[in-house]
C-alpha cells in the first residue's frame, strides 16, 4: 500500500506530530538496527517551493539591526556584575565563541583586540591539552571546540600545540566508537560532533577511528529519521529532551540539538549517505510555525537558536527550500532589540548572547 496523504495546510502540518504512513510496522521501531521505509510521497515542498517563489517578490524584506548588536556584544562583554556574565562565567569559552562568530558575521571582527583574547584562550588550556571554559576551571571538550574555532576565525591556530589539543579530544573516544565530554565519562552524540569537528579544523581526524565514530553516531537513528543522543533511543539519566511517541507509547529523546549534532558529524566524515534525506527533511521543515519561527519539537514554540540547527540541517541534506526563508528571516528580525540591540528567543523576550549568534547565523544563511 503506498501512502499518499492529503495536502495539509500549513497549521495542520505543523500540528501533526507523525510524518509516517500508519502501516508502519511497529516491531522495527524498537530496535537501533532498524531497515527504513521509503520516504512517504507528499506534495508540499514543491508546493512549497512555488510559494516561496511567490513570496520573495511580495515580501518587502527587513534588515538586521547590525551596529546596534556589535554595540550589545562589546556591552556584555564588559558588564562583568550583570546576569549575563554571571551566567556566562563557567562557559566564557562559548560565549567568546558567539560573540566573536556574530561580530565576524557582521564584518566587524576588528572592533577587537584579537592579542589579548587569544591570551586569555591560551590561559584556560589544562595540561591535559583541553580547554576550560574560563580560567582556573576544569576542561572540558565543549569548551575545547569553542578555543579552537575562536582561534581559526583569528587565523592564529599556529599558536597552538596541534598535536596536544587532538591527542586530548582523541582520548575522548570510547570502544564503541562514542565520545565522553571530559574525563567523567559522561557520553552524548553531541560530543562526537564536536570530536570530529575540531579534529577537522586541526586536519587531525586520523586521530580517531572515524568508522566507529560513524558506526555509533547512525546506531543513534530514530525512526522518524532524525537521531537520539544514545543507540536505539535510549535514554540516559539527565536527558530531558524527549519526545513522546504515541505510535509506541514511549520516549524518544529527539533534541535538535541531536539532530543538527549527528547530520554534521556524518557530513564532515563524508558519511551523509546513510541520512534518509526525505524523511529527516520532512521532520525538520513541520518545524516551521505560523510566525515563520522554527520549534525544536511538535507543538512546541519557536525559538530562534532553532533557526540554525534546523535550518543547517535542512541545507546539509539539501532540503532548505522545504521551508520558508522569508517568513523565518522576519521571524528572526522580529525578535531584534532595535533600540538596545541583542536578539531574544522569541519576540518581546529579554535578548542574549547566545541567539543573538543563533539569530545572525540562521539570518545569513536564509538570506
Ligand atoms: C542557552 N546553554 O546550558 S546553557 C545557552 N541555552 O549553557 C546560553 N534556547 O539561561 C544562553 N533554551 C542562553 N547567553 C540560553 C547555552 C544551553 C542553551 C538554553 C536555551 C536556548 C532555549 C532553554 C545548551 C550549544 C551550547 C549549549 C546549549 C546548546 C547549544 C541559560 C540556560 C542554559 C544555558 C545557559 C544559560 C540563561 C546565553
Ligand atoms: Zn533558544
């Protein structure tokens, strides 16, 4: 039997929390090595792709209230009795990451004196070759990829000793193939992306055993065809990311942080092949809300961090255009500062560092 569901309008997409046919057999949505079905045909991206055609002649675009966020960034940076730098204290390493990334987007890397950050990076590397999130704290792969990607937006990778930095993410690797984020052990797909991209940067990936990275990373596979922090969905203590899945009344833990993590690691390593494109598109793009804004789960609100993971997994799998752009752009635009600068999660909430970044990615890679 072939499934062919009807056309949906765009509030129904968004409230169906299942993109499968309802034949689906159930017993090999249990088990990690699971055989996929074949995408189920719909008819909206085309669909979609002709709206969005139609739209970006209509839509009279805004614009990115650029100078006021470079302002916001150099401000939080030195209000060191703030929320924020409280907040951002144990992880500077990734808040110097957003800043600085946001400020090269905007073509305005120099308002900062690159010396003194890169001497400050070099101050919170550990012995063991990783980097803490701020002085005097422990290591932690998190706060390692921050150090070397703030390093290569710098083009001052030269000051680091290469081959110490990858022994220590390389150490991180597990029999199976996973990845710990730090010497306790704590295991997560998210740091197998992060293993594998900072090895990348430092052209070190010879350093792991990348068929077992993969081989770990496509056991996580969920049958929505997007991926789970541990194989077979698993959950492990701590993970509040789940997703209840009515068709086999159990929990899923299906982040999108997850999904953008495991698409990533598999595109760096060549490995994409082994994504159902279709299937994860179409999960990915009922991301999209009313408001153009992308959520992160079914029936959850759209927050602007997800404008990235999920819009850079959608182009990754070459699915982008199962969205649309514009109303995401005027998503992101309406959750702007214009006055004091600084992007928020949604509109009319209080602005951060982090989706200011997010904000400014998912904004450059729609635009
Ligand atoms: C935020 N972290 O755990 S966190 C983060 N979140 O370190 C930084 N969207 O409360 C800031 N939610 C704000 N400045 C939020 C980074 C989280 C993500 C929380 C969040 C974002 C919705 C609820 C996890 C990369 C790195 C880290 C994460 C994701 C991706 C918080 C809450 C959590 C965190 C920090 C501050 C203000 C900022
Ligand atoms: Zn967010």
């Amino acid at each position: 039997m072939e499934f062919n569901p009807p056309l949906l309008t765009s509030s129904q997409r968004t409230l169906s929390l299942f993109p499968l046919p309802l034949h689906f057999p159930l017993e090999i949505r249990t088990a990690g090595e699971v055989e996929f079905p074949p995408p189920p045909k719909r008819h909206a991206p085309p669909l979609q792709q002709a709206l969005n055609t139609i739209e970006s002649t209509l839509v009279a675009m805004g614009e990115l209230a650029a100078d006021k966020h470079v302002k916001y960034i150099l401000a939080v940076e030195k209000r060191k009795d703030s929320f924020e730098s409280a907040v951002l204290e144990h992880l500077r390493m990734n808040g110097a990451y957003w800043g600085l990334t946001t400020l090269d987007l905007l073509d305005k890397r120099d308002v900062v004196d690159s010396n003194e950050i890169i001497e400050w990076i070099l101050k919170c590397q550990h012995e063991s070759g990783g980097f803490a999130g701020n002085i005097g704290h422990d290591p932690h792969i998190l706060y390692t990829l921050s150090a070397i990607q703030v390093l290569a937006l710098f083009d001052k990778l030269n000051v680091l000793d290469v081959d110490k930095v990858s022994t220590y993410i390389a150490g991180l690797q597990n029999e199976d193939g996973s990845f710990s984020g730090d010497i306790w052990g704590e295991v997560d797909t998210r740091f197998s992306y992060i293993a594998i991209c900072g090895l990348s940067i430092l052209k070190c990936l010879d350093k792991i055993n990348v068929e077992r990275a993969v081989n770990y990373i496509i056991s996580c596979r969920n049958v929505d065809g997007g991926f789970g922090c541990t194989p077979g969905g698993e959950s492990h203590a701590g993970q509040s990311m789940f997703q209840f899945t009515p068709r086999i009344e159990k929990f899923l833990p299906c982040s999108m942080f997850e999904v953008f993590c495991c698409v990533a690691a598999l595109a760096i390593t060549g490995a994409l092949h082994y994504v159902d494109k279709d299937l994860l598109g179409w999960w990915l793009c009922e991301r999209q809300v009313k408001s153009g804004g992308l959520n992160g789960r079914p029936e959850k609100l759209p927050d602007v961090c997800y404008s990235w993971w999920v819009l850079s997994s959608l182009t990754m799998i070459d699915r982008v255009h199962w969205i649309s752009k514009e109303k995401l752009i005027k998503f992101i635009l309406n959750c702007q500062d214009t006055e004091n600068g600084g992007i928020s999660d949604r509109p009319d909430d209080a602005v951060d560092i982090f989706h200011t970044y997010f904000g400014v990615a998912g904004k450059t890679v729609a635009a």
